[in-house]
C-alpha cells in the first residue's frame, strides 16, 4: 500500500519525466536546425530514455493499484545562445532530477515503504549515470568545441549513441 505522500510524488514524477523528455526534444531540435546531426541523435535518444523513465513510474503506481493523473507538461522555455547551453542547462536539469528522486525515496523511507525504495533503487543509480554523461557532455564541449574541426568529430562521436531499453522492466 503506498501513501497519499509517497503516490502523489510518484505521479509528479511522471510528468518530470515527460517533462525532461521535452526538454531534450527541444535540445535534440536546436542541433538540428544548427545542423549538428550528432547532438541532435543523443538528445533524440535521452528524451526516448526520459518517456521510458515515465512509463516506468506509470506502471509501478498501476501494480500498486493506483490511478494515474496525467497532468500537462510545460512548454521548454530554454533559450540557447551557443551550442554549449543545452549541454550545462542538461546537467543542471539532471541534477534537479536526482533531487527528486531522492525526496521520493526520503518519503518512502519515512514511511517504511520497502517496495517503493527497491523500485527508486534503479532510478538512483541511473542518475548518477545520467549526472556523470551530461557532465562529460560539458566537459568534452569546453575541450574540443571551440574549434570547428574537432565539433565535427565530437558531433560524429554524438551520432553513434543508439537507443537501449532501460535495464528495469516491470511485469
Ligand atoms: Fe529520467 Fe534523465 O532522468
């Protein structure tokens, strides 16, 4: 049985994550309209990794016989000056990610929801995998983005990432 606490942040985080899915169609949109194929395949597949990160949520709160409200998702309404501002604005939403998960999972301590930790246990180890692949993102910009020569290269690495289904399933 999940509380009313622990249920409404688990609803809320769907839409976080349908949020952040936007978030990087937005970006994923921008590189392609500047032209850098790369950068806009990487975020494609962030936001096909962030819907799956709310259909993950949708169905946890469904095998614990909860009704799910699907509330609307903002508009992005990032502006973005130079190639580089996706990538800090990504990190830093990443972060903002792994502080709500980890006020679910304060939640569900509190309240000895063992169920909901075991299910938010990937999520916390998915994020810092997520922190650390926006940080290198940044990171590999500030290095080599300068110069158009490498951009190119760094896009081409960009354009290799391929879409893989989350580790967790839910039955
Ligand atoms: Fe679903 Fe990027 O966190």
């Amino acid at each position: 049985m999940v509380s009313k606490k622990v249920k409404d942040l688990l609803n809320n985080q769907v839409n976080a994550e349908f949020y952040s899915a936007y978030l990087y169609l937005d970006f994923s949109n921008y590189y392609k309209d500047a032209g850098l194929d790369g950068y806009a395949n990487w975020y494609m597949i962030q936001a096909q990794e962030e819907r799956d990160h709310a259909m993950l949520f949708i169905q946890y709160l469904q095998q614990q016989g909860e009704a799910v409200v699907l509330e609307a998702i903002d508009k992005p309404d990032k502006e973005y000056k130079e190639f580089i501002d996706p990538l800090e604005m990504g990190a830093e939403h990443e972060r903002v990610v792994t502080d709500l998960i980890n006020k679910i999972y304060a939640a569900a301590y509190e309240e000895h929801d063992f169920r909901t930790m075991q299910f938010l246990d990937w999520f916390v180890k998915e994020q810092a995998e997520e922190e650390d692949n926006a940080d290198d993102n940044v990171t590999k910009f500030k290095l080599f983005g300068s110069d158009s020569r490498s951009l190119y290269e760094l896009d081409a690495e960009m354009k290799a990432r391929v879409y893989t289904a989350p580790s967790l399933t839910l039955d």
